[in-house]
C-alpha cells in the first residue's frame, strides 16, 4: 500500500476517483492537515529545512526509467478500472 497526499483542482478528476473508491480500489482519506514541505504552506525554519533534506537523502530511490515504467502499469491498471 501506498498513500499519496493531492491537491484536486478539478471536479470530474474527483468523480473519477470517487469511483475508483467506490469499486475498492482506492481509498480517500480527507484530511485538511497537510504537513509537508512540497505543498503551499507557511515557510520552515532553518531547523526544519535541515531536517527535510536529511530525510531526503536518507530516503531511497528509482531510476527515471524505472519510474516511468512502474507509472505505465499504474496507468494501464486505472484505465482499465475506469472502463
């Protein structure tokens, strides 16, 4: 399981993930607290930025391609549930 945090701008795109809900393949946490450093927000302080970028550093990663990869099944997989 993974959990994503997104800000949606567009009502249709919440119909469709409403639905993807409604067949169990997602579920929607509503949540108005949104603690990160990438979304709009109040500025950190020097002390929180450090952390951050630790955190950052300390995290592992993919490869572009492999990234691009695991987002094509992804895409395939919510293109055939919306079908």
């Amino acid at each position: 399981m993974q959990t994503f945090t997104i800000a949606i701008n567009d009502n249709i795109a919440l119909e469709m993930l409403r639905d993807l809900e409604e067949k169990h393949f997602i579920s929607i946490v509503e949540s108005d607290v949104i603690d990160s450093p990438a979304v709009p927000g109040g500025p950190l302080s020097l002390n929180e930025f450090k952390k951050w970028i630790n955190h950052a550093e300390q995290t592992s990663t993919v490869s572009h391609e492999e990234a691009k990869s695991i987002w094509k099944g992804k895409r395939k997989q919510l293109q055939k549930s919306m079908r």
